[in-house]
C-alpha cells in the first residue's frame, strides 16, 4: 500500500488490512509525505509500538499538548532509534527528517504556561471551536469537550505536565508550520464509531471513550507490527503533475516500481486539476489495472453551483453568468429561483430540520440539529443534494480515460465534533 499525504498514521485507524490469499508476507505500507515533520513523528510512533512504550505514552505524543515526565524521556529515546534508522537507510539520505529528530532529542522542556498560550492562540471561531461542546447532551460530556478544546489534554493522568515537545519544538524553518487551526484528536475516528461505542461504556465521557477507542485501535497496529505482519516505511516526498508520456521527478515512477495493490491519497485531490490526477494515479498503477484508489475532497463544494446558500441569495450571479467570466468554471445550474428570499429560507429550514438520515444518529449523544454556523449547515444538506454532479465531473470518462473498473463516491455524514 502507498499513502500519499499520509500526514499521519490515521488511515491505519480507520482500515482493516486484510490478507485475501493466506500470504505469509507482511504488508508493507510506503507513507509519502512532502512535510518532514509528519515523517519523523510517524517513525517515531512507529519505534514506541513496536518497542512496547505504553500506550498512553504513545497517545500523548501523537496527539496531546502536554506530556506525563516520563512520556517526554520515552519520546526522546524513540528520536534517537528513529534518526538511527534513516542515517543508516540506504538511498537518498532525508536530511530534513533527520534535522527535525536530531533538534527533539536535544530540545529543552517546553513549559506548561507555553503550551497552554500557543494551543490558545490556534483555537479557530469560538463558534466553531465549541460547537460539540454547545451540542453535547450530557453534562459530562459538554464538560470533557470544553476541557479539551481549552487545553489540548489527551491521556494525560496526574502529576506535574510539560508542553509536548513534538507539537511546539521544530527547528526554525518549520517551526510556524505545525500547529493548525482547529487541531483536535477527534479528527481521527468517525463520530459514528464513536457514538456507537457509548451505550456500551456509559460511565465514560466522549474524550474518555475517544482514548479508550484509539488505545485498541493503536494495540490492532502495534500487534500486526510486532508480529512482522506490517511493515511501515515514510518518507518525504511530493507528488506532481505528470501525464502519461511526459518525464516525471522520480517519485511517481518509483511507486509505480512498488506495484502497490492499494493507493490512498488523502485529499490530495483537492490539490490537483481532475485530469492531471487521473493521469498521475494512471502513472503509478500496476500496468494490469489492479491497483485500487481511496481518496477524499474537501474542497468540491467550491466547484458546484448550488453547493452554497449564497448562490440562491437575490442578486447574485447565475451560473450561465460564472461560466462566462474567463477563469471561472462551475457545474450545470440548478437555475436561479425567483421566489428569492422564500427559497433560502427553505434552504435553512431543511438544513436545520431533525432528519435522521441527514445527522446518522447524533441524536443519541448530541442535540440535533447542532450549535454550528448556519452556512455549515447548509452547505452540508445543500451538497447532499448535489455531490452527484462532482462525481459525475469526476469520473467523467473525456477526463478519467475510461480508466476505471469500479467507482463508487459518498458523502461522509455530517459530525459536530470535526471538520
């Protein structure tokens, strides 16, 4: 399997890896990343599961603002067996990768005042930051949400707390690139998982069920990894555009030499024109076509007229109007509706109305519909309605080649508690 903008090892928390044919090799997972930081931190986390570091020590450094004493020593071991590993890797030597590890083995503590200002200082729209909080039905739950949007905390327990090292220590050309806005550990499972889990631990709050849901997850990966049935390899690269006949960087043929079964990309997409990444996905398949693509976009309601509420608003320009601006393109028109007003005031009503199928099963947890900004909510049940005509454009064989056997595009259900 190759991982494109793996960022991170969260694609193995919400996979299965499956061994079809009873092969006795492990998979081996190639993780391509064009930040050095993501593949530092990933061999890192790599070195503490296989190497048997607790658990909550792996949680922290992967996703916690602040460490247990013990937690920032562990790290630093895994820094100096993970900078060893590259230094010794054969190949093209990732100096960056190495920069960064060499600067955490000997980067001072990071203070508790420091961590708390900076993980502040990148909270987004108060709106935005609480709204799980705000939705939250039961009070415990409204009370560990807000506790960790104010502080970032994740499977910390009792005693004296340092900022993590990981998070808010990079040496200066990366150091103003890490922390993003919105950063939240709930990025990395899907709510419903999360939901579901609840009437099964009834005593336990959401942040407490997320720790107790990513400790299995991370003991599944430390087992496959100790057990020699997975293998993990980042690196740091970045994929460009590249057609069929032209010379590409390296990269793209390399992966294509892996003959990976399996390709996930991440968002990646979102980065490319529709072509150039059909052409690009082509390039690094098995030449037999067996390779399978997962990927997934953000950034397509942008792209789809009707996808915003703005678009309905009296006075705004059509979609006819859009394509005939140079630099502007958009999907067929859902038509512009001269009742106005009375139109977006059905927009909110039906964005803000209880439907089941629209909010999975929310209601159990969170109130529905949630505390979240009007034009968030509509834009979801306006893309419900018309995500058909991204894949439609997507999958659109004049772009794609007819290079696919299979397709199949959803819309991941809406959740309070990530982006």
């Amino acid at each position: 399997h190759v991982a494109i903008g793996f960022s991170d090892l969260s694609l193995l928390l919400n996979s299965e890896v499956i061994n079809k044919n009873g092969n006795s090799s492990p998979l081996l997972l190639h993780g391509v990343d064009q930040h050095p930081f993501y593949v530092a931190k990933t061999q890192v986390i790599v070195f503490m599961l296989e190497s048997n570091y607790d658990i909550c020590q792996v949680l922290q450094v992967w996703y916690s603002s602040t460490w247990n004493a013990d937690t920032q020593q562990s790290f630093k071991d895994a820094c100096r067996k993970s900078m060893l590993h590259f230094l010794r890797q054969e190949g093209v030597r990732q100096q960056a990768v190495i920069d960064i590890l060499k600067h955490w083995v000997q980067a001072p503590s990071v203070s508790l005042a420091e961590a708390r200002r900076v993980w502040l200082s990148n909270l987004p729209d108060e709106t935005y930051a609480f709204k799980g909080p705000m939705s939250a039905l039961r009070s415990v739950d409204r009370e560990a949400l807000t506790s960790y949007t104010l502080t970032g905390d994740l499977a910390t327990f009792e005693g004296d707390l340092t900022g993590s090292v990981c998070m808010y220590s990079l040496p200066p050309p990366y150091c103003n690139e890490r922390l993003a806005k919105g950063e939240s550990a709930f990025n990395s499972i899907f709510t419903e998982e999360l939901i579901n889990l609840a009437p099964q631990r009834p005593e336990a709050n959401l942040v407490e069920l997320l720790c107790w849901l990513l400790g299995q997850k991370l003991g599944v990966i430390r087992s496959l990894l100790q057990k020699n049935e997975l293998i993990i390899r980042p690196q740091q690269g970045q994929l460009m555009p590249v057609s069929a006949d032209e010379p590409s960087d390296g990269l793209a043929d390399w992966i294509a030499d892996q003959r990976p079964k399996t390709v996930s990309w991440s968002n990646v997409p979102d980065y490319f024109n529709t072509k150039d990444f059909h052409d690009l996905a082509k390039r690094i398949s098995c030449r037999d076509g067996s390779t399978r693509h997962y990927a997934y976009l953000m950034n397509w309601v942008t792209k789809v007229y009707g996808t915003s509420i703005w678009d309905y608003l009296p006075g705004c320009p059509t979609c006819a109007q859009l394509l005939s601006t140079p630099g502007h393109t958009a999907a067929p028109s859902p038509g512009r509706n001269p009742e106005g007003w009375r139109r977006v005031r059905a927009i909110i009503d039906d964005a803000l109305r209880p439907d089941v199928d629209k909010f999975s099963n929310l209601g159990w947890t969170f109130r529905v519909p949630c505390s979240d900004l009007f034009t968030n909510l509509t834009t979801y049940s306006l893309a419900r309605q018309y995500c058909h005509r991204w894949e439609a454009h997507f999958f659109d064989e004049t772009i794609s080649g007819r290079s696919f056997t299979f397709k199949e595009a959803r819309m991941v259900p809406y959740s309070v508690l990530y982006q």
